[in-house]
C-alpha cells in the first residue's frame, strides 16, 4: 500500500450519531511510532456503542472505532519492533482517546504491542480479544485470590457473551466445577459443551434480595455489574472471591459491606484497558495454554468488514453469542 492509498474506516464524527464508513490516508494517521497494517479485529459489548453511536465511548471527535486489533507491522521507530512482526493490541484507549481498529492500517505506540503468541493466529488472537483476555485476567485475579479448583462452584454470569464464554472454557478447563448465568436458554448446550456443568437463569440474579443469601458460589466472574454483582456478592461462600469486570446490566453497586466483613468475601476489580504489559503477556501466555482451540473455534463467529454496523446493533440486543471477529480484508 503506498502511501497515496486510502483505505477505509469506521468513524464516529458526531457525539451520539452512528459511525460512517469514510476513506482515510497516511495523513489521518495519529502520532505513534509504530504502524501496523491491521488484518484483523473483533467485536465487542464497547464497540457496539461507539458504532451505534448510543454510548459515549469517543472522548474526542473524529474517531475510528474499534477497540482491538491484530496484524503486522510496516513501519517502526520504536526499537522493540521491526517490519514483519505480527503483534496484538487491545485497550490502551484505542476507540477512546487514540484511532482504533476498524480500519486497514494504524498507527499506535509500540509500547501498547504485544507479540502474537506463537501458539495463536491472527484470527485466533481476535477471536479473544479484549473480551478474552479480560476474561483470563479475571482467573489471574482470582488465582492470586486463593481459587483453586475443589472448592466448590464457580459462577460466571453473562456467560454466552464474550467475556463469559471464555471465562467458561478457560476455568473448565482448568478443572473447576462452572455455573453459567444465561438469560438465554437456547444457549445451555453451547455453554454445555464450553465445560459449563450446570445454569442458572440470569433472572435468580438481577433482582435485589437480602444483604447476606445462602452461600452458593466458591468463587466468581461478573461481567454484568449493578444488581446481579449485588446478589452475586451475597451468595458467595466465606472467604470466596469475585473478579467485576464488566457493567452491562449498570455501573450502580447498591450493596452492603455485609459481604466483606461477615463472610471476608474480595470483590477483586479488572480493568483490560491500561493493565501492565508484564500482566498481559503473562495472560497471553495462558491463552495460548489453557483455551483449547477447538472450543475457541466453537465460540468464535467469523465476519466481514461491511457487517460492522449490523453486528454493533446485534451485540447490544443481545443476539450475538461467543466472540465475533472482523476480517477487515473480507
């Protein structure tokens, strides 16, 4: 591609408007030392709303969306990188404060890379993704928290979506017992096969109840926030843990300290976006070893570059399920 080239993008140019598909080139690029010609993305609950325009996620105008990406780089002032490497990159603000990768070509910072894992394609890398990796920082939390497996049921809800789904597999696994939270009945025997052993219908979960309920759960993952973390909190066994990462029934917590100072129960926060690279790579490397990769294909859906818009509305409705990657060149 030289430099002449455009190439497209999604871009969000007004606050609360959807993203139009626009031509870019070279001189659109953001300051950074590193430019990767991206191959691939994927979708996820944050960028539903930066397309749809129904959330605000650009903190500055214009801005291409997309908060993950995987390709190779084609130019690189950063000493860490060189032309041809494959790299990953996910968080950092990308879609936020800094281009993102809805597009063919970006420039980033080299020190927001990480090298694809050897033991993942590009497509695999993005079959992740943020949500995947957020969900194996979730298991580094709760490891570090004492879980281990025999000590009872771990809870994962939004199980189906992408977070969740991997979050299943991965603690299967690993060889602890899984419950999956899902609204959606139809997707029990997907989860089923993911390594879930059994469900509970997300409903049991949002509705607020006592401070302190029967303890259920050794453990959990919480991708939703609000009231289904407040219940969750209260079913948790003694000295058990919850790893919160995710907000999507609210960012409300309208809880009691019960939970921590009777049962000693940590509610352990997970942020993907600016974790240290060491805490990534180590993640990554987990990825490679503890996601099966015929499980990781089971839960991943491939798609082309023109389904963006559709696919941003179909994550917020709820209608996607597992990981959505974007073949940008498709």
């Amino acid at each position: 591609m030289s430099a002449d080239d455009t190439y497209p993008a999604y871009v969000v140019e007004e606050k609360g408007k959807p993203a139009r598909l626009r031509r870019l080139t070279d001189a659109d690029l953001p300051e950074g030392d590193v430019t990767v010609d991206v191959a691939y993305s994927s979708l996820n609950f944050k960028d539903g709303l930066a397309v749809t325009g129904k959330g605000p996620i650009a903190r500055r105008l214009p801005m291409v969306c997309g908060i993950d990406l995987a390709g190779t780089v084609s130019a690189s002032g950063s000493p860490q990188w060189k032309p041809g490497d494959e790299v990953v990159l996910t968080g950092w603000g990308l879609s936020e404060t800094h281009p993102g990768g809805f597009t063919t070509r970006q420039r980033v910072r080299g020190e927001w890379l990480v090298a694809r894992p050897d033991a993942l394609t590009a497509e695999q890398s993005m079959a992740i993704g943020t949500a995947g990796l957020t969900a194996m920082l979730c298991v580094l939390e709760l490891e570090g928290s004492g879980m281990t497996p025999g000590q009872g049921p771990v809870l994962v809800t939004g199980a189906s979506g992408g977070v969740g789904s991997v979050a299943v597999a991965v603690l299967a696994k690993l060889g602890y017992e899984v419950v999956a939270a899902t609204g959606r009945p139809e997707s029990r025997a997907y989860l089923g096969d993911l390594g879930a052993s059994s469900f509970v219908d997300r409903a049991e979960l949002s509705e607020p109840g006592r401070p302190l309920q029967k303890e259920r759960w050794a453990h959990a993952v919480d991708t939703v926030g609000s009231t289904t973390l407040v219940s969750v909190l209260s079913q948790i066994g003694y000295r058990g843990s919850v790893a919160a990462c995710g907000l999507a029934g609210g960012n409300d917590l309208p809880a009691t300290v019960l939970p921590f100072i009777l049962r000693g129960v940590s509610l352990l926060g997970v942020d993907s976006v600016q974790c240290p690279t060491d805490v990534r790579a180590e993640a990554w490397k987990r990825l490679g070893a503890d996601l099966p990769q015929d499980l990781l294909a089971q839960l991943t859906t491939a798609r082309g570059f023109a389904d963006i818009p559709r696919l941003a509305e179909d994550i917020l409705a709820g209608r996607t399920r597992g990981r959505v990657v974007i073949d940008i060149n498709r």
